[in-house]
C-alpha cells in the first residue's frame, strides 16, 4: 500500500500514476536552491515529500515533559528534537524525539544516521495509522533499536523492540500508572503519566 492510499483510506484510481521518488541529496538539493524553504514543515518519506502536520498543544506538551525526563538521564546523549534523522537513500524523517550517542560537534557536519540513534519517539494524534504503517517499517529496516509511540488518543504508550527487515518482533503496550520499560535505557524511571500528562 502506498502512503497516499493509507492516507486516503486504502482508495483506489482507476489508474497508477507513476510517482517521482527523491534521494535525500535530490530533497538537499530543493532546500538549497530554494524549492523548499527553510521554514516549510516537511520529511522525505520513502522518496516522497510528506507535508508534517501542525503540532496542536497537547502534542506539544508532551513532548516538552519528554525532552525534560530525557534531558535528566545519566550519560552524554543527545536528546535531538524536531530534528532530522537519515535513515537511508530514500527517507529523511523528523522524529518529535530522538536520542542520540554523544558526539562532539553534535552532527554539525552531517545528520545523524542508524548507527547515532539509541531510541526514537514518536507522538501520535490524528496521524497515528500513518506512522504506524509507514514509519515505523522504515524505522525497523534501519535498525533503530527502539521506538515509543505515544498514542494520546487511547491514554497509552507502545514500545517497540526487536527491529528486522519485516518490522519491529516486540510490542509492549503501557498504561496510565505503568512503569515504562526500555531496553536501551534500563536505567529509566519513567511512568506513562509522566509522558502522558493530566487526563483529560
């Protein structure tokens, strides 16, 4: 299934068209000759260029308790924000959270690849089938060894584990009131309300 059909609900056109797919030096390229502004929220997915949507305030929370929990873990990782990550040839992606290994000049040279990522988080509203569906294969191809999803709409976190080829082979849900595991970071001590926030 392509990104258009998730997005568009699995419909089908009477005919394919025939889509142009970009190499993440093509989608550098649009941004230094000004096709792509600096200020346009957009990712390369896949070799597609995929429109973000706007963070509503929720979102936004969520992601500020996280950075202040990440910021606070012992060691030199880089909590990468809003950032983007290179995941191979095709894709580009701008997780809400990544955290990175330690570097010096903190990727001024080049954007982080698999090798820099400890764990990815993604926060989920309205988009919630498409990074399911979509990003979190292309996660899993890369080996980002794991991914939080921080589904707000149903009060919980999934944990992602195990990445191959054919996706990630470890799911554990948490609910409110749970202890959140990690495999990277054993030494974490968060709980989902501290990631979830107040209920609504």
């Amino acid at each position: 299934m392509t990104i258009a059909e998730i997005l568009h609900g699995g419909l089908h056109v009477g005919t394919e068209l025939q889509r142009r797919v970009f190499t993440v030096h093509e989608f550098h390229r649009m941004a230094e000759t000004g096709i792509l502004r600096e200020n346009d929220r957009v990712e390369l997915v896949g070799g597609e260029i995929t429109t973000m949507t706007p963070i509503d305030t929720r979102h936004a929370a969520c992601v500020g308790r996280l950075t202040m929990g990440l910021s606070r873990l012992p060691g030199r990782q880089i909590v990468w924000v809003h950032n983007p990550v290179r995941l191979d040839e095709h894709s580009e992606l701008q997780p809400d959270v990544a955290l990175l290994k330690p570097r010096a000049d903190f990727f001024a040279d080049a954007h982080p690849g698999p090798a820099d990522i400890v764990l990815i988080v993604e926060v989920v509203d309205t988009t919630a089938r498409y990074d399911r569906e979509v990003k979190l294969p292309i996660y899993a191809r890369a080996e980002v060894p794991e991914v939080w999803v921080i589904d707000l709409p149903n009060d919980r976190i999934e944990i992602y584990t195990r990445p191959s080829p054919q996706g990630y082979g470890g799911l554990q849900q948490v609910q409110r009131n749970d202890r959140v595991p990690s495999t990277v970071l054993p030494e974490i001590e968060f709980f989902a309300d501290d990631i979830l926030g107040r209920r609504r």
